[in-house]
C-alpha cells in the first residue's frame, strides 16, 4: 500500500483545485494527484476532515 501525502498538503492540493482563477494545467494536475491518492476530491476531502484535529493535535 502507498503511504499517503502529508495531510497539509492534501489541502493544500484541494484549495488549488477550487480556485477558479487557478490555471487549468495547475487545476486538473492536482486533481490528478487527489484522484490517484484517494480515488475522488470527495473521498480527499473526508480524508482532510477526519484527519485534521490529528494536525492540531501534533503541532502543539
């Protein structure tokens, strides 16, 4: 199994994605990578939204 991508930088990825005055290259290359990863931007998302308390936790 593949070791995921750092959790800020799943969200970094998803913000990217999102930004409509973002390059369209830039845009689907991200969502390339968040596909590939987690199978969908949905599935990217619940990943970022289970797993972000974990951040804060680690970084105090």
């Amino acid at each position: 199994m593949e070791e995921l991508p750092p959790l800020a930088l799943v969200k970094t990825w998803l913000d990217v994605v999102q930004q409509t005055d973002m390059p369209n290259n830039i845009r689907e290359k991200r969502n390339k990578l968040l596909t590939y990863y987690f199978g969908s931007i949905q599935e990217a998302k619940m990943y970022v939204k289970d797993n972000d308390n974990s951040l804060i936790k680690t970084s105090k």
